[in-house]
C-alpha cells in the first residue's frame, strides 16, 4: 500500500493553558485537495503551521511524504510549500532578488531560470524589480505563491490563498491548484468561502474548536445544503 502524502494521528496543540488542537485525525492522498474551513480561532492557522514546521504539536503525530514532522523537519520543509497570512517576503528586496534568495535556501536547481518562470507565471514579470515593500496586496499574494511554489514542493498549504486577489487572481489559484494535483502533489487551503471550498477541494473540512467535526468529498454535494450544514456548525 502507498504512503498518503500527508498523515495526521492525534494531533494535539496547546498554548499555556488553553487547547488549540484537540486530536485531529486525517489522510491526504497525492492528488488530492482539501479545503479546510472554521470559525476565526478554530485552530486552521495552528494546523497548518505545524505542518510546515513553525510550531512543534503538543502530542500526536504528522507525516509527510512518510517523514515525521518534528524528527525530520529539516527535510519535511523541502517538501512542503507554505503561504500564509504573513508573507514570509524580504520588503526590501525585489521580487526576483526574494525568489532568488530562497533558491539558493532551497538549493533549486537553475534557480534563476526557475525564477523567472515563476514570476511570469504568476504575473509579475514587470514587477520584478521592484522591491517587495512597495507591491500591493495582491501583488505580494502573488510573489508569496512563487515561493512556494519555488522548490517544487510535494504538499502546498494555503492559508487564505484568495485573500487580496482579483478576480484574475482567483483565476490563477484555480489553476495552481489544479496543475499542483494533477502532477501528484497536495493541497490543504483554507478559506471562508463555502463555494469556493467546494469548487476549489476534493474534499471539505469543518473544524470547530479544535476538532474536526466534517469531513466529505465535495463531488455531490449541494451548496444551499452545505451552506445550512456550515451554519449549523458555526452558529
């Protein structure tokens, strides 16, 4: 039997007192993407933080591509691609000049090829040298999806991923996704966003305080029914 991309047993945070991740148990085949939804404070950033190797989990285990996040993180962060709410950018650096500083991080292979790949790939080619700090929101969105994408990672986690894009953004997302899964890597992203969940993910989580508490395939679902569902959860 295949080892899933992404395997999650028990997964447990707690900050001082108070539990963040309550014991979340979930399997993310190569191919597939999930979408991830809950309240603010459900605990979706903390997820995915520990996946990428920022936070270390209280208890419980998680593996990536067969590596254990906390015993080989040094290895599960080339395999992983992470945008978050902070874009984790160099302000005064260019948008070229960033990518090929976490090139060289990453050791890529024909970074200054794969860069400029990159940035026409998502639009910034006439941005390029221009420094980060003076790109718009959604530019930075942008530059934040390059690098991630930079290492050809096997498993993308997207906090938000829409977040300051236009629709043409939207667009671009859509397709990274796409052509990330067909290619055999992951995706976990989360949204607020029910009918782009559902349009975006195989597969759609509810978390709620700390535990998942829905887990389906979206094919089939119906999103008047799945709006209700949503604000059963979250009421």
């Amino acid at each position: 039997m295949d080892t899933p991309l992404l395997a999650i047993a028990g997964l447990k945070k707690s900050f001082d007192l108070k539990s963040v991740l309550r014991g979340i148990d979930l399997v993310v085949e190569s191919g597939e993407r999930v979408a991830l939804m809950g309240a603010n404070g459900a605990g979706k950033t903390t997820l995915l933080r520990i996946l990428a190797c920022l936070t270390e989990p209280s208890s419980g285990s998680a593996r990536i591509d067969g590596w254990d996040i906390v015993r080989d993180a040094q290895q599960v962060r080339r395999l992983v691609g992470f945008v978050a709410h902070q874009p984790y950018l160099y302000d005064e650096l260019t948008a070229l000049e960033n990518l090929l500083f976490f090139g060289k991080m990453y050791a890529v292979k024909d970074a200054r090829e794969r860069t400029e790949d990159l940035l026409r790939r998502v639009g910034l080619e006439k941005r390029a040298r221009e420094r980060a700090g003076v790109l718009s929101r959604g530019q930075v969105q942008r530059l934040s999806l390059a690098r991630a994408l930079l290492h050809a990672p096997r498993l993308l986690l997207l906090d938000e991923p829409d977040t300051g894009l236009d629709e043409e953004g939207h667009r671009l997302i859509e397709d990274v996704l796409a052509e990330h899964s067909a290619q055999g890597g992951a995706v976990l992203f989360t949204t607020h966003q029910l009918d782009r969940a559902m349009k975006l993910g195989d597969s759609l989580l509810m978390l709620s305080r700390g535990r998942l508490v829905f887990q389906e395939k979206t094919a089939g679902l119906e999103l008047e029914r799945m709006r209700q569902e949503y604000q059963e959860v979250f009421r």
